[in-house]
C-alpha cells in the first residue's frame, strides 16, 4: 500500500468533504536532513475545523497522520480548510 492510500485512509477519520494529496518527494531528493520519508501537501477540507484555529487544524492532521509520520513521512504541508473557506478560494 502507498503512503498515498495510507494517508488518505488516516486523514478519512477527520471525514473530509474533500482531500487531495500531492507527492513532493522529487522535489526534495537528497536534501540534508531527510531521514527517508517522503514529502506530501495534503489539501483538506472538514466540517470539523469550523471555529478551530490553523493551529489546532493542523494538529487534528498530524494527530491523524501520527503513524505515518515516524517512517514514511518526513514532511507534511497543510491547507486545513473549511467548507466556508474552500468555497471562497
């Protein structure tokens, strides 16, 4: 299984209205620090992050994501929307 499909299955808790997960890892071969992991740019839209914070949105991501975090991920950006929001964008 991908770390694609893994992701989306864990980020599926948060029952998103909409996700989309972009691969990065290209763009980052070889930079120091990168322990193995990929990078991802996780687009995510959930009723839940209504009245929350960017903060505390995107710890309900890495909170979700945690698992995959340890391996498989070295580096996650988030756009933590609501549906409010997205429909603005």
């Amino acid at each position: 299984m991908t770390t694609i499909v893994q992701l989306e299955a864990a980020l599926a808790t948060l029952d998103p209205g909409h996700l989309a997960i972009q691969d990065d890892s290209a763009l980052h071969a070889g930079h120091a620090g990168n322990t193995g992991g990929g990078h991802y740019t996780v687009t995510i839209v959930c009723t839940k992050f209504d009245g929350l914070s960017l903060l505390k949105r995107h710890h309900l991501v890495y909170d979700a994501a945690s698992a995959l975090m340890k391996h498989d991920i070295h580096a996650l950006s988030i756009q933590a929307k609501t549906p409010k929001e997205y429909q603005t964008d």
